[in-house]
C-alpha cells in the first residue's frame, strides 16, 4: 500500500486529479490544466498566463528577491507577508515609533513610507531557450568547459531579445540544467510601507507556533508600488504616482471550504526532489543535526537577552527571527522523513528505476549513476558538514567573526590589485554600519561563546576585550589611512589575528575541496535527470524550484499529524482567544483584538457560521520565497496568503507526500477586518474589489 502511494507520486496516470509540483506558468496548457480542472478550477491556463492580454501573472510581484507579493487594487497596493515585510518594519521602528509593537498603517498616501533599495519584480514574458542556451554542449566537454559555453550563450541570445528600454531580462536552468528558460522583467524600486499589523497579530505565536498547525497567525503587511509619469519603474521620487497595474487581484468574501480548489502563485527559491537516497540520509541524518545544534546554541543566547531588554529585542528581532525559522524547519524535516519512511521509499523508487533501465536497455548509459552517487556523497559528506558549519558560526550566528570575515575579503581584494583599495574599503565600511545599526556586543559575545566551540576548539572570548570591531568608530578609525597602514592595523587586531587563519583554511582548504567534491555530484544530477525522464517517461517531472515564477494547485485540507489526532484545515478568532497570555511575547493580543472579539464586532468578514476565520491549509506544495504568495480561488479570486508549511510537511523540499503536506495561509476576511476593524483604515478598503462568487451577492 505505501509503496502504491509512493508510485502514485512518480508515475501517474495523467487525467487524475494530481497534485504536487511548482508548474511553470507558461506551459499550464494540456496536463496541467486537465489537473486544475479536475480539482475544481474553473481558470484557463490563459487566465493564468498570457503574453498578449492581461492575466493572473500580472499581479504577482517577486517581494525583494526573498518573498512574493500581489497587486489587490488599481492603485498599486501590494500584500505580503509581515515576516516579509518584518526588516522595514523594524528600520522605521524606534523606541518612541514601535511598529513592531503597535504596528503602523498609513492614513493617506503622503503618510506612506519609502523604503531604500526594496524592489518588486514582474515577470512580462517567459520563453523556453533550451536550444540557445545548449547549442554546441557536448559530452565530451569537461564541466567548466560546458558551463562557460552555456553562460557565454545565455549572454549572447540576451542581447537579442526584444524588450522595452526599462525591461531586464534573466536566463534560469530547469531540471538540474537539462532545460533552460529565459525571462523578461520589470523591477519597481519605489515601494513604500502602507500598514502592517501589531507583532501581536503579524507574529502571533512567534516561534512556538512557527511551522506548525494549528495556526493564528496575522502573517501580512501592505505596501504599495509607486512609478513615474509613464507608469514605469523609477527610484524613489516624491513625484511618483501610485502605479496602475496590468491586473490586480479581487478579493473573495467568500472564502474556501475544505475540499474547494486553490492555487498558489508565486516565487518558491530551492527545492531537492530528485535526490537519490543517499543524499536524502546525509542531509537529514548528518548535515541538518549539526546545523540545528549549532543555531540553537546561538538562539539560546539572543532569545534571553531580547526577553531582558526592549532595546536589544528591537535590534536583534530581524536576525532571531532568521535564525529560528531554518533552526526549527529543519527540525521538522528530519521528524517528517523519518515518519513518513522517506529514505526506504526513495530506494524503492530506485529500484523501479533499474528495473526500467533494464527493460528500455539503457543499463550501458546510466546503469552505473545511484551508485556513483552512493560513492559520491561518501565522499563528500564530511567537507560538506565542515563547510556548512563555518557559515553557521562565522556567516549567520557570531557578527564579529562575519565582520572579520568581511575584512578578510577586503585585505584579499587590495593584495590582488591595490587600486581596489577605495572600492573595497567603502563596501567593508557599508557591511560595518549595518551591522552595528543592530549590535549588542554583550548578545554577540555570548553568542560566540555557544558556536565557536563546534568550529574550533580554542575559543578566545577575550579578544571582545581588544579589537576594534565591535565598536564602529574605532572600527571605522581602524580603516583610515592609506592601504597600506590599514592592513598593518588591521593584522594588529585580536579579532581578525583569531580569525584569520581560519578564513584562510575556509577558502584555500574547505571551500576549494567542496567546490571539487559538489561538482560531480551535480553533473551526476543532471545526468540522473535525464535518466529518470528517458526510463520513465510517463513520471510526471516537474521543475526544482529556483526562484523563478510557478503555480502550484490542490485544495483546502486537513491532515492527521499523528494517530487519532485530525486537524480541520481552518482556525478562527475564537482559537487566537484560546491561546492569550496577556503579555507574553509570543501570545499577547491587543485589547482591541479582544473587544472585538467580545462583541462579535465582525463587520462583513465572518463566515457563515459566524465566526472569523484565521488561517487554513492546503495541499500547495511551496516553499521558501512562497511566503507571501496570494491564494487564488477557482475564480481568480484572492482568498489567502500563504505564510508557512505544517512542521510535519517540511520535508516536501524534498519529498512531497500528498498526505501529510500542507501550506498555511492566512485568510484573507482575517486581514480585511484587521485592516477595517482593528486599525480602521477603511480606506484601503474601499480602494480594493470585494467580490461574493459563491453567494453572488453585490
Ligand atoms: N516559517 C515561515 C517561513 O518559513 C515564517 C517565518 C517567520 N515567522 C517566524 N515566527 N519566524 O519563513
Ligand atoms: N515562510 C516561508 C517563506 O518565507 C514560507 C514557508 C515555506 O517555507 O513553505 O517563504
């Protein structure tokens, strides 16, 4: 029965209804669309994507290069989510503006907020240059020399592509590099804050209820596009007008019930699903521990200091809160391919594979690929983990040590040619004021007495007593003068004497060996692509995510996490009551939140049985740069935003199983009535199109 299941997955029979899978928007037609349609979606693929009219796609906007947002009005007013729109939020907070805390909503648009160097980015056109991008790749290249004929190629075709003036174009690899895709953009850099919720409403929950279900979380902010006189992307000008959209997204008041259709649209950024075994065993039972424990040592640290202090819990909110998020998702990775049996399934799938490779007799070519990678990722396991840990401790958790960091590559970039000197010193001291915008040395002192202890076992915590780093000015003091007597300074330093050696064996040891370890198992990746489609050609491939466009489809589901237990795919305001601890930081709710409740003062945004929805799941495969992405009806209607993955379903970067994956989203009636309710800015409101498909009302 489960390996039925596990079959079902790979190799299906077309018609069904089938979900699973980030779908390019532009080839919806044919399977896809049959799929949708049998879930109960009454779009076209045209509705979804078209070059020559407006459609779905014009409204879906890649929020910063991270997260997805959409156009819901004429004017340019754009949704995301609050953890996405969280670092804006943050710089325009202080202690006396805590919009963290109290949250902000612009009453009319000169109160709108710019935003430095935020951009949204649309997708005007898709084109498949497969055979642009390949032509004259052969076998018998070594990698390097493929991979520098196919960027040289990339380039070229790009510079022949029709575009307007203020248009970009990108090209991506699809199916690790056996298709190839190009992409016209339009990139929009004024975008300014509208609103965002109270951290209690956008943040509900915070990490004890990050990831998991059920959920009450308020996971959204509004922005809004401004462009110049021409509607066309400008930098940041006071003479911007509200940008008019191709299409905008209207709003269903209706919401969605469980088993109805809904897609999610938008901009996932990596995905693995074509692992063989062994990858998937190395990643979760040696890679991700390490990872996790190394995080949790830093979070142990910040997490205490930010319950002690206001002002460091301002400071340090963005980076917990990227820290926390991989730390628990991986986590829930690890439980949910142990649970679901992942590792034994995946080597039952490869079984079926050999077997196909010796019926087509295909054994001569790619009979030797599963165990080449077993000895592959033997191989590289150990430099892998080793490489990833330098990041963890020297890149993501400790600051000093990303400082040193940084000053390394500068030191570098003047050895290699001196005239550098200007360029690199300016980029060192932008990396220092940014991080001492938001620097507590005592929090990152106890911080890098957690994590270094995983890296290196002589941890010298004194050196917080000497370098000049962990103060900006006699940091920036440090790099005046000429190149020469910075570096000479700089050698003197106690933190970059501590460090240096170990940046050194990072880049002329571990990342150099890495570097030579990875890149056959990713030609062995592209091979094994390839392998899969020609020996099961009825599977049904889609494309790993990488951060381009896509549409994933299924619909409004619960799910049974464990025995007995079932969750109902959708949580009300009654659930957000059940969880307040008045002032807790994860589960306080505002005193208007409550009144409101208490008085039912629901406006138009209950459902039918009287309640305001909150959150609900779906089976959408997403991921990562999902957040944000809009929940879209049968109709083309918003009625969501996803935000988030159910713990259990994290593994679906993955494995996606239909039976315990799911997304999260946020109902959109939850942010309308924030919206006109709680913060009573009806104006942005009445600037949106509230429609009722099911009940036809007007
Ligand atoms: N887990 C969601 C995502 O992957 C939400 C993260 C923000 N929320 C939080 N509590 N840290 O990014
Ligand atoms: N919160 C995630 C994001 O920032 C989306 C959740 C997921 O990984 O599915 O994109």
């Amino acid at each position: 029965m489960r390996f039925l299941k596990f079959l079902l997955l790979f190799i299906t029979i077309q018609v069904s209804a089938q979900q699973g899978g980030m779908w390019i928007p532009s080839l919806l037609e044919g399977m896809n669309e049959t799929e949708m349609t049998n879930l109960g979606s009454k779009l076209t693929a045209k509705d979804i994507y078209d070059v020559n009219n407006s459609s779905l796609k014009d409204a879906i906007g890649h929020f910063n290069g991270g997260c997805t947002s959409e156009v819901i009005s004429d004017q340019g007013l754009i949704l995301t989510n609050h953890h996405c729109g969280f670092g804006q939020i943050q710089s325009h907070s202080s202690l006396e503006n805590d919009y963290l805390k109290d949250g902000f909503w612009a009453m009319s648009l000169d109160e709108e907020l710019p935003n430095e160097s935020l951009f949204i980015e649309f997708i005007v056109r898709i084109e498949d240059v497969t055979t642009q991008v390949l032509a004259g790749v052969t076998d018998n290249m070594t990698e390097k020399e493929k991979q520098s004929l196919i960027d040289r190629n990339s380039n070229t075709y790009q510079k022949t592509v029709a575009k307007e003036d203020w248009q970009d174009t990108k090209v991506k690899s699809f199916y690790e590099g056996n298709q190839y895709f190009l992409f016209v953009t339009e990139r929009f850099e004024d975008i300014r804050l509208v609103g965002a919720p109270p951290t209690s409403i956008g943040k509900f929950g915070s990490d004890t209820d990050n990831w998991v279900f059920p959920r009450h979380t308020g996971d959204f902010a509004m922005f809004r596009i401004y462009a110049d006189a021409n509607n066309r992307p400008a930098k940041y000008s006071k003479d911007n007008k509200p940008y008019k959209p191709k299409h905008f997204l209207p709003i269903s008041l209706d919401g969605v019930e469980e088993g109805d259709f809904t897609m999610v649209f938008g901009f996932p950024g990596r995905t693995a699903e074509y692992l063989p075994a062994v990858a998937i065993q190395h990643i979760t039972e040696e890679f991700n521990p390490t990872n996790i424990a190394i995080r949790e040592a830093a979070l142990k640290v910040i997490d205490a200091k930010m319950k002690e202090s206001d002002a460091v819990r301002i400071k340090y909110a963005s980076k917990q809160a990227r820290i926390a998020n991989a730390w628990k998702k991986w986590i829930g990775e690890n439980l949910g391919i142990e649970k679901s049996d992942a590792v034994t399934k995946r080597r039952a799938f490869e079984a079926t594979f050999t077997k196909a490779l010796k019926e087509k007799g295909l054994e001569d070519k790619y009979g030797n690929i599963l165990s080449d990678f077993d000895t592959l990722y033997k191989d590289f396991a150990p430099i892998n983990i080793k490489r990833r840990n330098f990041i963890e401790v020297f890149l993501v958790t400790n600051e000093l040590m990303q400082m040193t960091f940084r000053a390394y590559q500068m030191e570098e970039a003047i050895k290699a040619d001196p005239e550098n000197f200007e360029k690199v010193k300016a980029r060192l001291v932008g990396t220092l004021q940014g991080i001492h915008k938001n620097y507590d040395v005592g929090v990152d002192k106890g911080v890098f007495n957690n994590v270094m202890p995983f890296y290196n076992k002589n941890v010298e915590t004194s050196i917080y007593d000497k370098t000049a780093f962990t103060n900006l000015d006699q940091a920036l003091k440090l790099l005046e003068g000429n190149a020469k007597d910075v570096l000479k300074k700089l050698n003197k330093d106690a933190a970059y004497k501590y460090a240096k050696p170990l940046i050194e064996d990072f880049y002329n040891n571990i990342d150099k060996e890495y570097q030579e370890k990875n890149q056959p198992i990713t030609a062995l990746q592209t091979k094994y692509m390839t392998a899969l489609m020609e020996a099961l050609p009825n599977a049904r491939y889609f494309p790993d995510a990488n951060s381009t466009l896509r549409v994933t489809y299924g619909q409004v589901r619960g799910y049974s996490p464990r025995d007995a237990v079932y969750y109902n795919p959708v949580s009300y305001l009654d659930g957000v009551i059940e969880k307040y601890v008045p002032g807790d930081y994860e589960f306080d709710v505002p005193e208007k939140l409550l009144e409101l409740h208490k008085n039912k003062d629901f406006g138009q945004y209950a459902d039918s049985n009287g309640k305001v929805p909150v959150c609900f799941l779906g089976t959408n495969h997403t991921t990562g740069g999902n957040s944000g992405s809009p929940a879209i009806d049968a109709h083309g209607n918003l009625v969501g935003l996803n935000f988030d993955r159910v713990w259990e379903g994290t593994m679906s970067d993955m494995n996606y199983d239909p039976e315990i994956c799911r997304n999260i989203m946020v109902d959109v009636r939850y942010v309308l009535f924030i919206v006109d309710k709680f913060a009573g800015a009806t104006h942005l409101i009445d600037e949106m199109k509230l429609v009722h498909p099911k009940t036809n009302k007007q």
